[in-house]
C-alpha cells in the first residue's frame, strides 16, 4: 500500500488501462481498401493471428502492476519500459499483419492504420508520461523519445512496416521527402537565426518599450496564412522599387518572405525571453559586480547573461518549436518544406500521405523541445547549486 501511495492512486492508470483496452479490442486497427483514395475496410484485433494484441494488453498490464506494486523510481522505469514495448510490438503488430492482407490483394491496395491504433497509442504513450513524471530524473523524457524514433526508423528501415500505407508513400518520396526535412530545418532554423538579433535590438531599444511590446504582440494577432500573403505583396513591391535585388536571389515567393513572416512571429517569445533574463540577476549581485570594478560589458557577460540563461534557453525552446510548426505554411508561398508533403496530401485527399509529412514535424518538434528543456532544467540546477 505504501509503494502504491508513493506513486499516487492508480486510478488515472487504470482508467488509461481500461480505454486501451476498449481501442485495441473495439476498434479498426488497420483500415483496409482496393487503392488509397478510398476510405477501406476496419480490420479489428480479432482477425490478428500472431497474438500481438494480446501481448500488448499483457505488456500494458505488467506496466500497471510493476508501477504500483514496486518503488516509485525502480517501479516507474520498468513501467516505462514495459509501456514502451507494448506500443512497439503494437506497431511491429500492425507491419506483419497488413502485409500478410496486402500480398494476397491487387498491387495498389492499401492497408493504412486505423483510429483504434492512433488512440491505443495515445493511452500508451500518456501512461509513459506519467511513468517519466513521477521518476523525475532530467532528461529521462528526452532518451524516451529518442528511443521510440530510434525504434521507428530501425523498423521502418528494417522492413518491419513494409506493409503499411505510409511505408508505401514513402517507397514513392524518398527522395522528396529527404529534400522537404532538410528545407523545413533550414527554413525554421533561418527564421531563428533572424529573429534572435532582431529582438536583442528591440531589448536595448529601452525608451520605447512599450511600442514594441505593442508591436511584437499585435503581430501575434494576426493569420499566419494572412501574414505570409502580405510579406509576398510587400516584397513584391520593393523588388519593382529595386529591381537589382533580384540578382540577388530574392523573390517575391520562395523562402524570404516564409523567413521574415516566421521570424515576425518569433520575435514575441524572444524579446520577452531576454527581457526577463535581463532582469534575472539580483540587484545586489550587480552591484557587487559594479564595486569589484567589472564594466558594463563586464557585468552582462559574467553576472546577468549567465543568471539568466534559463530563460534564455526558455524563450529559445519556445521559438524553435513555434517556428518548426509555422514552417510548414512556408510550402504555400513556394518556400518547401514538408508543408509541401502535407498540402500535397491535402490536394489529393491521401490520408496518408498527410501524415507522412505531418508525423516528422511533430518529431522535429518534440525533438527541439526535449532537448531544449533538458539545457533549461540544467542550466537552473548549475545555478542552484
């Protein structure tokens, strides 16, 4: 009793337990069809023949068990990794059994994953967190997603998911999509690298603040679709005024208004971001600072800079996510991207093709956030200790 109290009631696990089972058992896994542009037909647990389902549930179950019966650390990391494993084998699961269905179909059938897979994934996945929460140790959520991507790749390139929908729309963009992920991280990371000078200035602009405040905010009001067409009718007129900036490489559609829409929008959590950390340091540590005879230069760079790293880091996460996500609305100016993969998708009514442009988006996404509050929440023990 007193290891489950110490890992707080299992009702929320169990409840999560009871909609896994619901997902796994009650709907389509799998949705199968003659060619991709039809809807299909639900394949559900009971035509699986391999028991893969019934591991899931009985790996799930040992999860349950393991996070209440043992200690809270040691129960909570075996847990996670018996969580973990249940959504690997429910997708190695699904691999096998779509092309076992599709070898005995026409060429363009398609055996896509269906909504029972993406909410057992869900249920999974949110039982892992809570096993990440209640360890408590920096950077263990990082290595978990680190891990599941690692173990999607080394499936998807081992053949294992061969049969599925979205291996078969990949098969067909490798290429594509190679190019679409290097563009979307230099679109964003671009986007970035414009808006973090941008917002210093506007933070040593000190008298009118309050217009910036104004501005950069109000720029957050605005569609970002809304956004990025007037950016292409404002470049568009400059590029009449100076027609030499073509020679350039610059142009009214392409990746330099996708850049300065982007980085508008980034502006706001950077500016906010430096400002705070600027006002981080305690007052009485600046003026030790200023009677030792350090500089101002000296004082930012050795007192306030490094006191306020945290929310440095901070307003950086926030703004590498938002801009990977903004970036995918660079495709419809001509800026690329996987928004490319996603609206091409759109256009054709393909699910599935959908979601291979959305899937690395999120990944990149949660990349950046993981690995960025790792180096917050470590550059706020260096300072506590």
């Amino acid at each position: 009793m007193r290891h489950a109290t110490g890992n707080q009631a299992p009702w929320a696990g169990l409840f999560a337990a009871g909609l896994l089972v619901a997902f796994l058992h009650g709907m389509a896994l799998l949705n199968v069809a003659a060619n991709r542009l039809l809807p299909g037909d639900p394949v559900r647990a009971s035509a699986f023949h391999d028991g893969s389902i019934g591991l899931v549930s009985l790996l799930s179950l040992a999860g349950l068990v393991v996070g209440v019966m043992l200690p809270r650390r040691t129960g909570s990391l075996l847990a996670l990794g018996f969580f973990l494993s249940a959504w690997a084998v429910l997708l190695l699961g699904l691999g096998a059994e779509a092309a076992r269905i599709v070898s005995f179909m026409p060429p363009a059938a398609r055996a896509s994953l269906g909504s029972g897979f993406w909410l057992a994934s869900a249920c999974l996945l949110a039982l892992a967190g809570g096993s990440i929460a209640r360890v408590r140790r920096r950077g263990l959520g990082l290595l978990a997603i680190l891990a599941a991507s690692g173990f999607l790749v080394a499936a998807w390139r081992g053949g294992g998911l061969d049969g599925l929908s979205l291996a078969v729309e990949y098969a067909g963009r490798r290429e594509a999509m190679h190019e679409a992920i290097a563009e979307h991280l230099l679109l964003a990371g671009g986007a970035i690298a414009l808006a973090i000078p941008a917002a210093v200035l506007l933070s040593l602009w000190r008298p009118a603040q309050g217009l910036v405040g104004l501005l950069v905010s109000g720029v957050q009001v605005i569609p970002a679709v809304a956004l990025l067409g007037a950016l292409v009718a404002l470049v568009g007129g400059v590029l009449r005024v100076v027609p030499a900036l073509r020679d350039l490489g610059l142009s009214a559609l392409g990746p330099w208004p996708a850049l300065l829409g982007i980085a508008a929008y980034l502006l706001l959590p950077l500016w906010r971001g430096i400002g705070t950390a600027l006002r981080a340091a305690d007052p009485a540590a600046i003026d030790a600072a200023e009677a030792m005879g350090l500089t101002k230069a000296q004082t930012l760079a050795q007192v306030k800079l490094p006191l306020g790293a945290p929310m440095l880091v901070g307003a950086l996460r926030v703004a590498a996510v938002q801009s990977l996500g903004l970036a995918t609305l660079g495709a419809l100016i001509g800026a690329g991207g996987l928004g490319r993969i996603v609206f091409d998708g759109m256009a054709q009514f393909a699910p599935d093709l959908i979601l291979l442009g959305a899937i690395p988006i999120i990944l990149l996404s949660l990349a950046a956030e993981g690995s960025l509050s790792a180096v917050e929440a470590s550059c706020r023990a260096r300072w506590r200790a």
